[in-house]
C-alpha cells in the first residue's frame, strides 16, 4: 500500500509495528534460553508477556479503525533479530554472551520506542484518542525494558570485563612460558 495520506501512514506504519511485535515474540524465548543470567533470563521472559499485551493493543487499534490486524513484513525487525541471532551462535564467556544479548535486545527496544512514539503522534494528530493512549502505554512499557536492561548491564558488563581480566591473567604464565622456552632452544 502507498501511504497517500497521513492516515496511510498511520495503519502503514501501524501494521509494520504488529509484523514486529509478532516477530519478536518468536525471537524472546530464544534469547532467553540462551541468557546465563538469571535476571536476564527473567527479564527477558517478563518482557514476552509485555510483547504478547502490545500485540493484542494493536489487534485492538486495528478493531478500532476498522481494519484487518495483519502486518506488513518489518524488516528492521528482521534485521535487528538476525544479528541478535548470530550473537546466539557465538562461541563466547557467558557474561560476554549476556553483554551481547542485552545489547542486542536494547537496539529492539530502541528501534520499537521510536516506531511507538511516532504512531503514537499520529493517531494523536488524527484524534485517535483512544488509539493514542494504547500506544503510549506500550511505549512506556519500551522505555521500561530498556530502562531494565540498562541496569542489568551494569553488573553484567563488569562481570564480563572481569571475566576478561582474569583470563589475560591466566594466559600470562603460559606466554611467559611460551617466551622462555624460544630462548632456550634458539640459544
């Protein structure tokens, strides 16, 4: 469909914001299984009932615009999930893995807290009252989850950091070695 006006815009967009939603409610419980953190993990999962609540609130809009809950493929979404996927696979420390997850996780949050807040001043500029107060609640919800993940990477990224410290810690000996051993045998 080509958005010829601002309300074509609106359900255009709104539409885009449903595909990624129901996206992402595939692409959480797979994040979460893979979180060695236990806040992370929970987080994680509390925020797959918040997602599953956001899709029925648009399912609601639709109704009440009188159209079809049916997404438009959101490829941002599909973007940002795939390279949250490839971090899944990585072969990485547990908290790394954690850091990377949450990272990823914050840039789904971004990308949905502006989709949010732009549907949002649409419906309200269309007077979409109703409409504009189902969206703001999701994107304070956003806003939450992210504010959630931010906390969680403080300790999570000082424990990877850590985690890198005593790994250089544990490979010095062995380069000390390593270096020793060249001297000799060259000597």
């Amino acid at each position: 469909m080509k958005a010829t006006s601002l309300r074509d815009l609106y359900v255009e967009q709104l539409r885009d914001l449903y595909d990624a939603e129901n996206q992402l409610i595939k692409a959480l419980p797979k994040m979460a299984q893979e979180a060695t953190s236990e806040d992370l993990r929970s987080a994680l999962e509390e925020h797959l009932e918040v997602t599953r609540q956001q899709a029925s609130r648009l399912e609601q809009i639709f109704e009440q615009i009188g159209d079809k809950a049916k997404g438009e493929k959101c490829k941002g979404m599909e973007g940002l999930i795939k390279e949250g996927s490839e971090v899944l696979e990585e072969d990485m420390d547990e908290d790394v893995k954690d850091a990377a997850i949450i990272a990823a996780a914050q840039r789904v949050e971004h990308y949905e807290i502006a989709g949010y807040g732009t549907v949002r001043t649409y419906a309200n500029l269309l007077g979409e009252n109703e409409a504009a107060g189902l969206l703001e609640q999701s994107l304070e919800e956003e806003k939450e989850a992210d504010q959630t993940l931010n906390d969680i990477a403080e300790h999570i990224n000082v424990e990877a950091k850590e985690a890198e410290g005593e790994r250089e810690e544990e490979e010095r000996p062995a380069r000390r070695t390593a270096k020793s051993t060249r001297r000799r045998s060259a000597a």
